[in-house]
C-alpha cells in the first residue's frame, strides 16, 4: 500500500500495538457514487411498504443479538469501551432496531375537513431520499443506530460515515444489516473529513454526532444546500447538589458519570456545583468514590473506566488538571494503553479551559454556590447546554426550581450520563443544532410534511 495516500486506520487504545484497520479512503469522488446509488435504491425500500421495513429492521436487531457476545468484544477492542458498558451498549442497539421497528406502521399524516364545500385536505410525511449519518467512536453501535433505524424505518436509504477509530465496528454492523435489507439501502463508507464533506454534499439530509467545530461546520454546509439538519455536539455538563441531597448517593452518581468510559461521553459530568452546606462532605465523599473507580483493562467485567482512545486524548486530562488543587487522581497509571485516572479538582479560576471546554476525559471540578439561584448561573455560564443533573430530596425543587436552567436535559438524581433512546435527546446553545433525535422526533426529522388538498373533479376552483 502507498503510505501517501489517505488511509483510515484504527488501534486498540489498551494496547496501541493491536491495529484493527489499516485501509485506503475512499476519496470523494467514491462518496458521491455511494450516494447515487443509494438515491437509486431507496424508492424501491419505500415502497416494499411497511410490513417488509418492519421485518427487515426486526431481522437486524436478531442478527444483532445473535452477535451480541462478537461485538461486545469488538468495542472492547476498537474503543476501549470496559466490556460491562459495552454489553449494555449492544443490549440498547439490539431495543433501538426492534423500537423502530414499529414505526413503519405509525401514522404518516392526517385528513382534515376543508374550510368549505366538497372535498378533503391531507397532511402526510414522506422520506427525504439519501440520509448522510457522521458518527463518532465512542458509542460505535448505538448512536449509529439511533440515527439509521428512524431514517430507514421511514423509508429513507442510509450512507453512513463513521469516526475513522469505530470503523471495524461500523463495517461489522454493516455485515449484518446489508444481509437483511436490500443491496445500497444502507452502506457504511470509511474515511475522515474528506469523506464527510463530500457526503454533506451529496445527501438529502443531514444527522451529525461529534465535535463543536466539526458539528458547526457541518450545519453551515448543509444549511447553506437548503437541506435538513442536525448536530449533537459537545457538552460541559453540570451536577447540582443541594444540602438536602443523600450525599453518598450523589457522589456515587457522579463518580459514574465523570469516570465511566474514562468520561468519554457527551453526556459526562465536567462540573460539580456544590451549593451551600453540600460542599464539604460532597469533597469527601465524590474524591472517595472516585478514587475507588476500578481503572484497568476493559476486557475486565470490574473495569468502570479504561483507557481514553488516543495518546493525545490521555494528554489533555493531565494537561488541564495540572497546576490545580486535585482532590482525586491527576495520575497516568503505569500500564501499556492511553489511561488516565479519574480526576477531581478545585480552586479552579473563572477562566480556566475546564469551565470554557470540553476536555472529553475522566476530569472534573469541584464548585461552590451559594444557593440554587447562584448554582444555575454557574450552570448556564458555559456556551453549552445538553444535560444537568440535579440531586435532591425537595421535589418542588426539582420540579419548580430548576426552569431557568439552560439545558436540553434535565436528570434529577441520576447520573448526567443516562440516556432514554425513546425521548427526544438534545441540548441548547453550542451542543446541539437542529431539531432533537431519538423518540418520535427523529421520524419528523428524517420526514418531510406535505399538504395535500382533494377536490372533486369539476368543482369550482
């Protein structure tokens, strides 16, 4: 192979040494192609109907769940993911393909009475043609499905780029489901940022999961096309505890949501807002549980938090906490593989880059509020918003108080990192553009409404 040419490559990030992929891109001229042939095979997906969409989306998520042990396995080694979350990962992919499943049946529109005289008046949603989906690696199952099962369920055919470090397990998943479904209804196409161009280019629509730079980057290509479009982006989320919180619960949630998957998550914990009387034994009791997090090998069932995906990815958690006061961790673990140990700091200046940036790593610090009115503002002082968790027992609080909070997502004592693939899942500000995914919603997105009106033939006009 010509070294100078693109390639996509893939290591395990537990043992560098371990390539999974070394392979040519495809260039962008090979990305418009897949399009077209996918525009050419999606009218006869549409109309197989729904009973045959149906089938084939049930037959996935079997052809899933008869891998489940395979694949598990795989993220393990492509992403690192500790092989417990990974088993969890693969359960969700398995009930997001049989919950989209249904969705061919659902409803498509509605008939209305006219204003006046004979005749009636439709509304009706049908498939944009080609979806373009650009995943990142670190959920290389779910979020991948989360996006193609609503797009091909409503009858759209699926191009789907993948984050270069997930792509054995984005061809492994495209093994399984090009067995169901007709040939180039759905075709993963490996590559980086050439690819991704090319493919905002060429689609009918746009859904986008990945960084705030690359995510806004993409929404202004495809707004500037005219076509739909969505971008999950980044998060700094916060974790409010208030005094009458149950303290060792909290620090036991937060702990989970700062160092599972080495924090490797949108969704993860960044900061922790302390208000009032919460702050000393919250300092205790979260430094405690995070220092007790099992770090290891992820092919370890008792492994929370593995290894971060790349070396530069373990070099910015060291990066970002030096000079602080660290209450828990701050450490590279003496061990083959980019790992990082769960990390808890305070005394961190307004302007430091863990209150302005995402560092997407098993760090986090440790904020003092006065009371619930100054922990909001600490929340909503970041340019993004996907998710707070709030942890206490005043459930007027929770239900009441917490309405100026600036966030898509809302978890009252639960971790931040929870997702509900049956809800609209989406932020504010900097975290997310477009309409929400998941749920029903995602049918609209990958939709567009028609209104029809029926008149008798010979009617006036």
């Amino acid at each position: 192979m010509n070294d100078a040419l693109p390639t996509v490559i893939s290591h395990n990030p537990a043992d560098p040494a371990d390539l999974l992929v070394r392979m040519p891109a495809p260039g962008a001229f090979a990305t418009v192609d897949t399009v077209e042939r996918a525009r050419a095979a999606q009218p006869g997906w549409l109309l197989a109907g729904a009973a045959a969409r149906s089938a084939a989306l049930s037959a996935v998520a079997d052809g899933i769940e008869a891998a489940a042990d395979e694949l598990a396995a795989l993220a393990v080694r492509e992403v690192g993911k500790p092989i417990a979350e990974a088993r969890g990962e693969i359960s969700r992919t398995v009930a997001i393909w049989r919950y989209y499943a249904q969705a061919p049946f659902e409803p498509t529109g509605a008939v209305h009475e006219t204003a006046g005289g004979p005749g009636l008046l439709l509304t009706r949603r049908r498939p944009h043609g080609v979806a373009g989906l650009i995943t990142p690696w670190n959920f290389p199952f779910a979020i991948p499905t989360w996006k193609a099962a609503p797009a091909l369920a409503t009858g759209n055919a699926v191009v789907l780029k993948p984050a270069p470090e997930a792509t054995a397990c984005a061809l492994r998943l495209a093994e399984i489901v090009g067995a169901v479904l007709p040939e180039s209804v759905f075709t993963v196409l490996p590559g980086g940022a050439t690819e991704g161009n090319a493919l905002v280019s060429a689609v009918d629509v746009v859904s986008f999961t990945g960084s705030t730079p690359v995510g806004q980057a993409v929404a202004r290509a495809a707004t500037a096309r005219g076509i739909p479009v969505q971008a999950e982006m980044g998060g700094l989320n916060a974790a409010l505890v208030l005094p009458d919180a149950d303290i060792e619960q909290a620090a036991a949630h937060i702990a989970s949501a700062i160092a599972g998957y080495a924090g490797q998550k949108c969704t993860a914990t960044s900061r922790v807002v302390a208000v009032g009387a919460a702050l000393d034994p919250l300092r205790e009791a979260l430094s405690e549980a995070l220092r007790a997090v099992p770090v290891g090998d992820p092919t370890d069932p008792a492994t929370v938090c593995g290894p971060l995906i790349h070396e530069y990815a373990r070099d910015q958690v060291g990066e970002a906490s030096r000079g602080l006061s660290v209450l828990a961790g701050g450490t590279v673990p003496d061990r083959k593989g980019w790992y990082a140990a769960p990390t808890l700091v305070e005394k961190v200046s307004p302007g430091h880059r863990l209150l302005r940036e995402e560092v997407f790593g098993p760090v986090a610090s440790l904020l003092a509020a006065e009371d619930l009115a100054h922990a909001v503002r600490i929340t909503n002082s970041v340019p993004y918003g996907l998710v707070t968790s709030v942890h206490t027992a005043d459930l007027n609080t929770a239900l009441n108080g917490l309405d100026l909070l600036d966030t898509g997502m809302i978890r009252i004592n639960a971790p931040s990192s929870g997702v509900d693939f049956h809800l609209p899942f989406g932020g504010s500000k900097a975290s997310s553009h477009g309409p929400r995914e998941q749920g029903r919603a995602a049918l609209e997105f990958y939709t567009a409404g028609r209104t029809y009106t029926l008149a008798p033939a010979g009617s006036a006009a």
